[in-house]
C-alpha cells in the first residue's frame, strides 16, 4: 500500500509538473508577442494551441522515462473493432446526457463557443475537440492512472466493469484543474467539474476494461464534439 502512495505522489508532481511547464511557457509566448489579454480574455480556448501540444509531448516523455519497454500496459494497444464499437456507443450515450445536463444547468459562455468565422471554427474544433481530447487522455489516463494501478491494484467489481482506484483519483484530478477554466469563463465551476468527473470516470473505466487509451479518447472526443455541436447550434439560432 505504501508504494502506491508513493506512486500518487509521482504522479500528482509529475502532472502538475506538466501543466506548469506548459502555462508558463504559454504565458511567455503571449507576452512575448504581446497577444496575452486576447489569448487570456478574449478567445481564452486559444491558450490550447500552445498548451496542449506541450502537454502531450511531456507526457509521453513521462510514460516513455516510467514504461518503455511496456507501453502496452501504459494503454498504447489496439482494441478490438467489436470492443471499440461498444464502448464509443456507450460512451456517446453518456456524453449526450451528461453534456445535454450540463448545458440546461449552466449554459457555456459565449466566449468559449466556437467562434463564428469559418477558418477559426475550424482551428477550434481541431484544438479542442481533437487535440486536447487526445492530450488529456495521455496525461491523465494514460500516465496518471496507469502509474497508480500499475504500481497496486485496487478495484471494486460490478460485474460488467471494475472501478480501480486509479480511476477514481485520475477523475478527481482531471475535474479539480477544470476549476480555473471554469472561473476564467464565467461558468458555473460545479457543472463543470461534475460533467469532467463523469467524463474522467468513464474514461478511465473504459481504460480498465480495454487495456487501451483509444476507447477513452474516442469518449473524450464525443464529449467535447456534442458541446462544439450544441455550440454552433447557438451560433444559427
């Protein structure tokens, strides 16, 4: 039990190492180009195209320093087509009721919709929808969770899935550094930790169940491609 403790404690630092390196270098890009109160303020989802990047190099580093020689069981495997197929209908299930929620309960800001212009729109939907889907499954269920139940694991069965404890803290993780965006939007910060809890939770279930990251990037995706849909919704309306 004590080294899966120690295995938290690597990979809280490790995470919030990332994310650091890759805000400050964000922040000395803005200010560099003297860009910071558009990127911060204006269109603050821009911030992903230098971050998320970033933050998928450096935890694949990490994965890659931890599991070279066994990135299979790091989530880096195929899944078979049957297995995907399930999962992405499960998991579009859960994402349209969860997003559908959140959005009765706390609509998102205007600021964080898809933009109107067509080019930006599509920058939009490749960064978030896409690219930062794909970067916090690697962090957070590929390096975060993978640690923890690598190192020990502790998993409650319910018959046609497992909850480990890795999952559990790796979905925690993920809702708690949704926080500052949620304050930097205007959002309602409960929703929004609620609905990257559900959508962390899931993920890393799906994780469990597979053995691979793609099921849980597919999932990310879904949740992220319906608000980017209910979005442009707004835009026509």
């Amino acid at each position: 039990m004590i080294e899966w403790f120690i295995a938290l404690g690597i990979g809280l630092a490790v995470s919030m190492a990332i994310y650091f390196v890759a805000f400050s270098i964000m922040v000395m890009i803005t200010k560099r180009k003297g860009s910071e109160a558009n990127v911060a303020l204006v269109n603050p989802w821009m911030s992903s195209i230098i971050v998320s990047p970033i933050v998928l190099l450096l935890s694949l580093a990490a994965i890659f320093m931890f599991g070279s020689t066994q990135l299979d069981l790091w989530g880096f495997q195929l899944v078979p087509y049957e297995t995907l197929s399930l999962l992405s209908i499960v998991g579009l299930t859960i994402a349209a009721i969860t997003v559908g929620l959140s959005e009765r309960l706390s609509p998102t800001p205007q600021k964080m919709n898809p933009p109107s212009a067509t080019r930006e729109r599509i920058v939009f939907f490749f960064v978030i929808v896409i690219l930062a889907s794909v970067s916090e499954e690697v962090l957070f269920r590929g390096f975060f969770q993978s640690i923890l139940d690598r190192t020990l694991l502790l998993s409650i069965d319910f018959g046609l899935f497992s909850l480990t404890a890795g999952a559990l803290v790796s979905a925690l993780l993920f809702s708690l550094v949704h926080i500052a965006p949620a304050k930097q939007m205007g959002g309602s910060i409960f929703v929004l930790m609620g609905s990257a809890f559900i959508l962390g939770l899931v993920a890393g279930i799906f994780l469990t169940y597979s053995g691979s990251l793609l099921p849980s990037i597919i999932l990310h995706v879904e949740f992220n491609l319906i608000g980017f849909a209910l979005g442009i919704r707004k835009l026509k309306e």
